[in-house]
C-alpha cells in the first residue's frame, strides 16, 4: 500500500503541474498534422545515403511538445530530425485541442490504480504518434528533410513513456513495426509492470529515472519491475539527485549525462554505430559522477 500511495503521489504531483513551465522555444518549428500541432526540429549535419533517422517525442500529462526542448535539440544536433506532437492532455503554450489553458483535466484512468489501465486507456496518444509517422513517411521528404523509415524511434517523458512502451509493444495492440528503439524517461510504467506486457517489447529500449524521482523510478528498477520485465537489449540509467522534472526545461542540474546517455543509445540502436559503440563505452564505467546505477544487457 506505502508503495502505490508513494507512485500516486511522485507522478500526480510531477505531471499535474508540468504546465506551468513547459513553453514553447523560438528554436521548434511548428506544423499542423491532422490537427495536431507538432513541434518540429531539423537534424544537423548532411544527411545519410537512405535519409535522416526520425525520433518521434511523445510529452508528460499535461506537459506539451516543447517541455523538454534541451534533450530535443541534442537529439537535432547529432543529426536525427524529431517530432514532437501535442497530445490531447497538452495544456501549454496555448496550442491544446480540448483542454483549457493550465488545466490538463482529470486521468482517464487513476494513476494510483495501475490495474484499471488497459489497452484502450490513452489510447489516443498512439494515434497521434501513428498519425504523425504516417503523414511524414508518406512522401519521400517531409520539410525538406528525407526520412530513413527503418531508422524510427520513440522517446517520451512520464506519460510519454508509457505511450512510447505502448507503441512498442507493452500493449499488444499498439505495436507499430515501424519503431525500432525506445527511449522511457521516468515513464509511468505501472500498468505494463502489472500486466506484465513488457517481455514483448523485442526492441531496445532505455530507461532513465533518478534518485529523487520517488515512486516512478522505483517501478523501473524494483526486483521485477520494468527493467527485469523488459526483453533485452534494455538498459536502465539512474542519475544522482534527479526528479521526475530532470527530464524537462524546468530543471538543469542532470541535463549533461541525459542527452549523453540518450544520444548514445539511439546512435547504436537507430544510426547502428558499433565500431566504435558510443553506449558500450559509456557503460563500461559502472560509477560515473553524477550517476548512481548504470545496467544494460546487449544481447
């Protein structure tokens, strides 16, 4: 019971208020898909032979698609072009479908209550990144930019991560084929650790948490919690001194080894770097400053 009520609190209290610092940045693009707006930034560099990996961000409840723009723009400048949809939930910045400024409404399903999530809660979610994925790869450029659909991602923050997990597998009905690696950032996981989805995963995915991220991060790294649960390659990154806010625009203090970390799993998993494998030599320090736990199982 001490344990719920501790996920309850960490994740009630963490998304309710993202809202309130989650702006939009003068350095995303925006575009209408479907009538969602989707931030946009441009990868760096020239592009690949078979075009740019595509990274789709997927933000906290009541967050928007601008509240992690630090890790976005690292992702942009390593040369993957990211997209980043407001959900229905999204209640910043002025740009939500139906729910009112500063006011992301009530859950669909109780946040304290993992059992009575199912593959129809937040469902919509997997239709925005769907819809999203669909409307760019169906020409051979979008913006200018050329796309390689065998290299796509997921990364997500809190509820994010949940939509990204679903979207890989951790709810059967979501898999779309087309994601090829995952990255959970303090993902509200719960509900797959419950119904024990997350051996189906079958594509590489990260997780990050932190030691002051109380209640989500424990269910990631709990004695079978989502890491033991997760199909391999999987890895599991915990930083010093981070909330379930290090992941946003609202805290800094953890930014550097995020976007290492991130940049590093998707450049050997998306981009297929393995010689040298940038995540490899990361994890090989198992007690780097700022970190308290590093774990992975390639193969």
């Amino acid at each position: 019971m001490l344990a719920r009520r501790a996920v309850a609190v960490g994740v009630c209290l963490a998304v309710t208020s993202l809202c309130s610092f989650s702006v939009h940045t003068d350095d995303a693009r925006h575009k209408k898909i479907d009538g969602r707006d989707v931030a946009i930034w441009k990868p760096a560099g020239m592009a690949p032979d078979a075009g740019y990996p595509l990274i789709v961000f997927s933000h906290g409840f009541g967050g928007c698609n601008t509240q992690s723009a630090f890790l976005v723009e690292a992702l942009a400048d390593a040369g993957y072009l990211v997209l980043a949809p407001n959900h229905d939930d999204a209640s910043c910045g002025g740009v939500n479908r139906k729910r009112s400024l500063n006011s992301p409404g009530q859950p669909e399903a109780p946040f304290h209550n993992a059992g009575q999530w199912n593959e129809e809660t937040y469902a919509g979610r997997r239709e925005d990144i769907k819809t999203v994925l669909d409307a760019v790869l169906r020409e051979e450029t979008f913006e200018g930019v050329r796309i390689d659909p065998n290299r796509i991602g997921v990364s997500g923050h809190s509820l994010g991560g949940y939509t990204a997990l679903g979207l890989a597998g951790a709810w059967p009905s979501w898999k779309d084929s087309r994601v090829k690696a995952v990255l959970a950032l303090s993902p509200y996981c719960a509900p797959y650790v419950t119904k024990g989805t997350l051996g189906k995963l079958n594509v590489p995915v990260m997780y990050q948490g932190g030691t002051e991220d109380f209640g989500t991060t424990g269910v990631v790294k709990h004695a079978n919690g989502a890491y033991d649960q997760s199909s391999v390659p999987k890895f599991f990154v915990e930083l010093d001194d981070a909330g379930h806010y290090a992941w946003t625009n609202r805290d800094i203090k953890a930014r550097r080894h995020i976007k290492k970390y991130s940049v590093a799993f998707f450049d050997r998993y998306l981009k297929g770097q393995n010689d040298p494998d940038p995540l490899a030599s990361l994890l090989k320090d198992t007690n780097p400053d700022g970190i308290s736990v590093v774990r992975g199982e390639a193969e």
